[in-house]
C-alpha cells in the first residue's frame, strides 16, 4: 500500500487530515462515502470496517444535512490515528438539538457502528454549526 501525508503533516509531526467540503444536500452522500470507503480502504481496514465506515458517515451526514438551511456546506474531516480513523463532519443547522437525539433509532445505529461518537454545537456569527465527531478502530466490525 502507498503511504499518503500532507505537507503540513510532515512538518508539525501529526497524522495527516483530509478534508472535504460538499453542498449540505443528500445528493452529495455518495461521495463522502466513497471518500470515506477509499480512506479506509487504502489504510487496510478490513471490507467489514470499511461497510461501517461508509455506514456511520453515511448517518451522521444525513443527520446534519437534514437540519442545515438551504445553500449551507457540509465539511467533513478524516484523521488516521495508530489504528483507529476518526471523523468530524460539520454544518450549520437551524435546529441542533435534533442532531444528536440519543433515543433515535439513527443514533442507535452510530453508537453500534462507531467506538465513540459525541455531537457538539457551536455559536457562530453565521448561527449555529452542529458537529457529530466519531471514531471507529481497526477490526471494529468483528465486535
């Protein structure tokens, strides 16, 4: 397998982030998980993890666009850890306390997909930015 980094990475010693930043609009789901797929794929998690990779983006996203107002971005972030790849995804959302409902059965789903998962918001002078961050290890998919 090839090994990727950034610049910046290189220089300041930590591991390299990706970032993508699409419309906050359900048509852009498939490609964050095919960026999310081939992240994982390239960093040998088994097809298991990479399926709930793929998954848990997959959620988390629908979760934010759902909420965002018309035209907003969706930013989401992938960081390779020593076994473990975590992701942030944010937005603006008009209503944040909906994207982190603890007893939808969508977030039952990312708390069974992910090894840890929190949803925090933000004040902005734009309004508010919901971030659902989450991380899920190597293997998690044999739990």
């Amino acid at each position: 397998m090839a090994n990727s980094a950034s610049i910046e990475s290189a220089r300041d010693h930590t591991t390299p982030v990706v970032e993508l930043r699409v419309q906050a609009d359900p048509a852009q789901l498939s490609v964050l998980r095919a960026v999310a797929a081939a992240i994982a794929l390239q960093h040998d998690f088994d097809l298991d993890t990479v399926a709930d990779v793929k998954l848990a983006v997959d959620e988390a996203a629908t979760r934010l666009i759902m909420g965002a107002p018309d035209g907003a971005t969706l930013s989401c972030s992938f960081q390779l850890m020593p076994g473990r790849l975590r992701i942030a995804l944010t937005a603006p959302t008009a209503n944040a306390n909906a994207v982190g409902q603890p007893r939808s059965f969508g977030w039952h789903v990312l708390n069974s997909l992910t090894d840890s998962i929190s949803v925090s918001s933000e004040d902005h002078g734009d309004g508010t930015h919901s971030t659902i961050d989450m991380s899920i290890a190597e293997g998690s998919a044999a739990r």
